[in-house]
C-alpha cells in the first residue's frame, strides 16, 4: 500500500476498467483487491474501497474515520489507517512542494515536518 511495496495484481474490476469507489478519479493506482472497508468524512459522507484506495482517501480526509466491512478480512480498517497516517494528503499529486503540515502525512508532522 506503500510505494515501497510492488502493486498488486489488477482485479477483475480494475481489467474492466472500474476501481473502488474510493479512489480517487486522478489517481492512477489500481485496486489491491475487492472493498473491505468504508471510509468516513467528518460530515458522515463515506466511500467503501480496498485497502490501497481507503488509506489513499484517509490521508487525504481531515477527521477521516475508516471501518471494516463484515466480511473485511481481520485487521483490515487498522491496517488502513496505519498506512494512511504514511501517506501524504493527495499523494498522487507530487509535483508541488510540501511544506505546511496539512501538505504532509501524519507520521511526518510528528517527526516535525517534511524529509
């Protein structure tokens, strides 16, 4: 779910050129596998997705909350939000320069700002 690690296969749903509600039209990503968890805004408006696109969406959601589906394999809204508390807001788009804390991932903002 990281840049570090290889992307998965494309699902089924990703060769039919449909990806997880989650995912965000301008990010090129494909799914990791089917929607295991929904994901939540501040107002309550969510969005089911993989585990790849709900972190995405978490890290780039301000009072974000992610839930497992019932038949969410075990640990898969926790995996989520630790992925997203790497993951930079939008971190599709990476041609601009980060510089205030909200342009930044959580982990990064403890660590006291950017790399």
């Amino acid at each position: 779910m990281n840049a570090d690690q290889p992307t998965a296969e494309p699902t089924d749903t990703d060769r039919k050129g449909l990806r997880c509600p989650a995912a965000h039209p301008d990010d090129p990503t494909p799914c990791d596998g089917p929607p295991t968890v929904t994901v939540l805004d501040k107002a309550n408006v969510g969005a089911n997705g993989c585990e790849h696109h709900g972190a995405r969406l978490l890290a780039s959601l301000e009072g974000g909350r992610v839930y497992a589906l019932p038949d969410a394999p075990a640990g898969a809204a926790i995996r989520v939000f630790k992925t997203a508390g790497e993951l930079r807001p939008f971190c599709w788009y990476e041609d601009a320069p980060r510089t205030q804390p909200s342009q930044l991932s959580h982990a990064e903002n403890r660590r006291g700002g950017g790399q």
